[in-house]
C-alpha cells in the first residue's frame, strides 16, 4: 500500500521537459500574435498611422493631401470607400482580371438570397462565395458561405 501511494505521488510530478516545452510552445503563441501586425489590435496599428499622418500635415501644410496618392479612389482609400464602386471604375481598364461583384439591396433576407441566387446563376458561379460589407475596414464582417 505504501508503495502505491507513493507512485501516485510521483506520477503527479510533470518532467522538466514538459514544462519548458510548454512555456516554449506559450512563447511561440505569443510571438506568432505579435510579430503579424494585421492582427494587432485597431489603437496599436492605427496610432503610428496617425502620427505619421500628422507629421505629413505640418510638414506639407495640408490635412488632406496624403488622399491625394490614389485619385481613382475616393480619399485614396484611407476609410469608408465603396469596394463595389472601386471595382466598377477598375472594370474598365482590368475587367477580366477582376472578380464578379454585386451589392445586394433587397429589404429583406429572402430577397438579399434570390439577388444573390440570380448573381450567381447569371455568372455561372457556384457556392461557396465570399460576402464581404461594402464600406468596412481590417475584414470586419467578411464571411464565406457555404450553403444559402
């Protein structure tokens, strides 16, 4: 009986290498979070962005001009641009190389899926498809759907 006991409680003991490989593989979560600034959250990606901007303010005398970089684009893209008007005005010039695109307007729920069953009957596409908000920043709201 003394024995057993005494394994038990020798059994509760992790080695040493489960323990580093443990912290090793915390440490490695961690730096892999870090080290992608795309999955930084908003108020530490967009902070040196705004310095940045700022310092291009005083430094040119203008607010707005760094929205100057991309005329094609309202506001050079910089927030709430239109994704499906972007595409259209770039349909002239790349339309072949460009994913079909619609905005789905319908009121209603049932109406949003026939215009989209119709979109995709017309361009000969099939599911899954990616449905993405038309005015949205960092992929808020992109989802791929997989059944209607």
């Amino acid at each position: 009986m003394r024995v057993t006991a005494e394994l038990d409680a020798a059994q509760l003991v992790q080695p040493p290498t489960d323990v580093f490989s443990y912290w090793l593989r915390k440490l490695a979560g961690w730096w892999g979070r870090w080290s992608r600034w795309e999955f930084w959250p908003p108020y530490l990606s967009y902070a040196p962005v705004a310095v940045y901007i700022a310092y291009l303010g005083i430094k040119f005398r203008s607010s707005t001009l760094f929205t100057a970089a991309n005329p094609a684009i309202p506001a050079s893209g910089f927030v709430g641009e239109s994704k499906h008007q972007i595409l259209q005005n770039l349909k002239k010039e790349a339309g072949p190389w460009l994913p079909h695109s619609t905005v789905l307007a319908g009121e209603s729920l049932t109406q949003r899926v026939a215009e989209a069953q119709e979109f995709m009957q017309c361009h000969g596409l099939q599911l899954p498809v990616v449905l993405k908000p038309d005015v949205g920043q960092r992929g808020a709201g992109v989802s791929i759907v997989r059944s209607f």
